[in-house]
C-alpha cells in the first residue's frame, strides 16, 4: 500500500503554495518531468519515444550524472527539451543540513552552466523564465549563463522549510508534482503504473517519471502507453 498518493492532495499544496504542484489547467497540456539522469541507454530511449510523439519534457538531473554522461546531459537540450536541478547526489533533504543541501543545489548549477556556456546550444525558454534579468530584483542566479534554468526538484520530495526559503531566495522555482507514476516501486506493476497516470492526470498536471535503471521496468512500458493515450484524447506535452 502507498502512504503517498499517485495525485497530490489539495492540502499539501496549500501548505506550500510558493511551490510549483501543477500548471494552469485551461489547455489540454500535460508536463512531463523525468527525475535521477542522465543515464547511459534510459534517457536516448526516453529521448527516442518523445520524438516520436513531438512531445517535449523537463529532464530534472543529477549534478554527477551530468559530470560522467555529459553528452547525454546535451543530447537532451539538442532535442529541446528543458533542463532542472536535481542536486548533485540525490541527498534526503530533511536528513541533509540546510548548508550542505544548498551547496549540493550551487555545485550542480555550477555543473549546468559550465555545460550549457560549452554546448553553444540554443537553449529553449522555460515558461518560469525572467523576461529581464535586469529588473529581477538582484536574484543570485540570474546573471548566470543558464539564466533560464532556476528549475529545482528535491529529491524524494523532501525539502525542509529552510531549504525552501533559502533556494527560493536564490531565484530558484522548486518543482513539485501533481501526478506521481511510481516507476521506481518494483512492488508495483507496469500495468499499474501506466493506470496511475491514465486515470489520474489532467490538463495541467505535472507528471514524475524517472529516467533510471531502477525505474526501467515500468517506465518503459509505461511511457509509451501514456503518450499515445494523452496524444489520442488531443493533448500536447509541453516543458516546464
């Protein structure tokens, strides 16, 4: 049984309103995010199947995946997908100090913008993008070269309150979710984890896959059932 339910309740978002749990919900558009890459073989062929269906996602990255699979970090943003910041060794955030968290999230945005300033890629508008850096109010991160990516997940979801204010104080947007797949749960099937996207998201909803060995199984089974679904029933797949 899963203590955490596949749709965020709408009491924990209104806990946290400064966080980012689902879109606007007036179009037909779904978000697609996929959390722990980039890895070797997961993330081309997750790459390969949104091609296929024209579908664009936010790829949420590991500051070391990054560093020992760099071409893969670029291949993601060659195919116009959007890029976050998922810490550089996936640490529990209310287990982790609040200094060592933020210096985890600092490392990775390091690691991002020297790839991005090396890449010479043009790399897409996030819809959470400063118009103008200048009348940004100061903000530390947006005078950087990846001024567009101040896009952060916690990884597990945890993130203690201080840690939450000190990165939105950086500048960053911390990304939530609506709908979690639970890919990663071997104790679940693939069946199951395509219904819980199926049944459970709507125009808006933000959707946690993970493009990693542990998640493969049911990932890849159901990624594919679900784009052909959305797409079927006249939805797009937007980045964040």
């Amino acid at each position: 049984m899963n203590l955490i339910p596949v749709r965020t309740p709408k009491l924990l978002k209104g806990i946290f309103p400064k966080y980012v749990w689902n879109m606007p919900q007036d179009q037909k558009i779904i978000y697609l995010t996929f959390d722990d890459g980039p890895t070797p073989e997961i993330t081309h062929w997750t790459l390969t199947i949104l091609k296929e269906y024209n579908a664009k996602a936010t790829f949420f990255c590991i500051g070391n995946n990054i560093e020992e699979h760099p071409q893969i970090f670029n291949d993601i943003l060659k195919e116009g997908h959007a890029v976050g910041n998922h810490t550089f060794s996936h640490p529990k955030g209310w287990t982790t100090t609040s200094d060592v968290y933020v210096d985890q999230v600092k490392k990775t945005q390091d690691i991002i913008d020297y790839q991005v300033s090396n890449s010479k890629l043009q790399i897409p508008n996030s819809k959470f993008q400063t118009p103008n850096a200048n009348q940004s109010k100061g903000s530390p991160i947006v005078n950087r070269k990846s001024t567009i990516v101040n896009l952060f997940r916690p990884p597990y979801g945890q993130i203690t309150p201080k840690q939450g204010r000190r990165l939105l104080a950086l500048g960053y947007e911390i990304i939530m979710w609506d709908i979690l797949a639970f890919d990663w749960k071997d104790s679940i099937s693939e069946e199951q984890c395509a219904k819980n996207v199926i049944s459970k998201a709507r125009p808006g909803s933000i959707i946690v896959f993970h493009d990693s060995l542990k998640a493969s199984r049911n990932m890849m089974y159901a990624l594919p059932k679900v784009l052909h679904h959305f797409n079927e029933a006249g939805y797009k797949f937007e980045r964040l």
